[in-house]
C-alpha cells in the first residue's frame, strides 16, 4: 500500500512538471534556416535576413542572437515599436541586463512611457521562473499532504498545522499558475494610437499615443485590450499592441 502511494505522488510530480514545461527548442531545420539568415545579415543584407528571421520566429522557434539582431535590423530601420518589441524579447531570452539599459536610454531619448526604473523585473522573474516556482509549491503540497496521511496513521492526534500547510500551498499554487504566467506587457505599434475610456469604438478618447509606449496588459474583453494607463485603466485594440511573450 505504502509502494502504491509513493507511485502515485511520483506520477503527480512527473506530470505536474510535464503540464508546466513549455518547450520552445530548434529544430535542425530552422537552425540551418538561421545559418542562412546569419550569413546575409554578416553580408548587410539586413531585411533579407530578417525575413528568414521573422519566419523562424512565427513557428514559435528563436535562438537569443536571433532575437537581438531583430532588434538591431528594426532599430536601423527605424521601426521604433519593432526594435523596443524584440529588445523586449530578448531580454526574456537571455536575461542580460545590458538589454535593459538599452531599453531605458531609448524610451528616455523618445520619452516613452512604461521603461522607469526596470518595471519588467517582477514580471520577467516570475515568468522566467514559472515552472521552477510551481513544481516547488507542487512539491511542498504534495510531501505536507504525505506527511499529514503519515503522522495521522501513527498518532490519534489530528495533524491541523501539516493540513493548513498543505492548503497554503495549494493556494499559492493556484495563485502562481493562474496569475504569474499571465502577466504581460505590451508596445504599442502605431503612431495615433487611441487610448480609449472603454472597449468600444463609442467609448470617449482619453488619449493618442505614438508608437514605442510599454503598457501593462490588464485583460481581454473581445478585440479590446484593458491596460494600465497613467493613475488609471483604459483600453487599447488589440492589433495595436505587439504582445512581449515567448
């Protein structure tokens, strides 16, 4: 019985973690891919490459070099929202705090919203550490439940601290899976973007913004995107914001 039950907390452990992973490998096929645009961007063939670059990246396949020359092809280009857009997710990549300090120097040349004082830090941690976290908590909940069905059977006394633990955790669980992963920020991609009071096209105008600004990504309400503007929320279209997520 004792064998059986340690199987199942094993089973529960693998699988919790195989839930979480994402992966987000290369396939041999796409390196060569990169290989190729690699070359013609060593040769200043800078949109070419980055053609091959961006069609890499659509199937949900990325190296951290790549995501950075993006940045730099669409910085020579002048597509402000692009390079600010793929700088963004390099630093989610890699973690190089140098991509930070480049993020600030531009937003504070364009005075651009959303970049003070490296407000990604938070976001970027409990993102970049999601799994890590949850198979943590995953882990607790599982051995104070073990521990609380162990020291029940030995003892008559009724284990109320391990049973609090237990749902402590699971409560933290919950919290981390369903709000951690879900944090997002966005840039906007168009000049005379409307911000707007509310989600529809009817709702009053509280501002036009150009394009590079980082908004926090509150919710979704059909096209409309809920965001954090200034003191307050506001809503913003969709397609007008380039989402920061692997």
């Amino acid at each position: 019985m004792k064998n059986k039950q340690k199987s199942v907390l094993i089973f529960l452990l693998i699988w919790s973690a195989g839930l979480l992973t994402s992966l987000h490998a290369q396939s041999p096929e796409a390196n060569l891919k990169i290989k190729d645009a690699d070359s013609l961007f060593a040769q200043k063939m800078y949109t070419q490459s980055f053609e091959i670059y961006k069609a890499i990246f659509d199937q949900k396949m990325y190296s951290q070099a790549m995501l950075l020359k993006m940045a730099f092809i669409q910085e020579g280009l002048g597509h402000l929202s692009q390079s600010m857009y793929y700088l963004n997710l390099y630093y989610l990549a890699s973690d190089d705090e140098q991509a930070l300090v480049k993020m600030e120097k531009v937003a504070s040349e364009n005075r651009l919203s959303g970049y003070e004082g490296n407000q990604m830090d938070l976001s970027h941690m409990l993102q970049e550490n999601f799994v890590s976290i949850s198979q943590v908590l995953m882990g607790l909940t599982v051995f104070f439940f073990s521990l609380m069905i162990y020291q029940k059977r030995i003892s008559d006394k009724r284990p109320y601290i391990l049973g609090i633990s237990a749902l402590v955790t699971i409560g933290l669980l919950f919290l981390h899976i369903n709000f951690s992963d879900t944090l997002s920020k966005g840039i906007v991609a168009n000049d005379a973007t409307y911000v707007m009071s509310g989600p529809s096209a009817g709702s009053s105008v509280l501002s036009i913004i150009n394009e590079g600004h980082q908004l926090e990504i509150l919710d979704r309400k059909d096209v409309w995107l809920k965001v954090k503007w200034r003191e307050g929320e506001a809503y913003i279209k969709d397609d007008q914001l380039l989402k920061i997520e692997l």
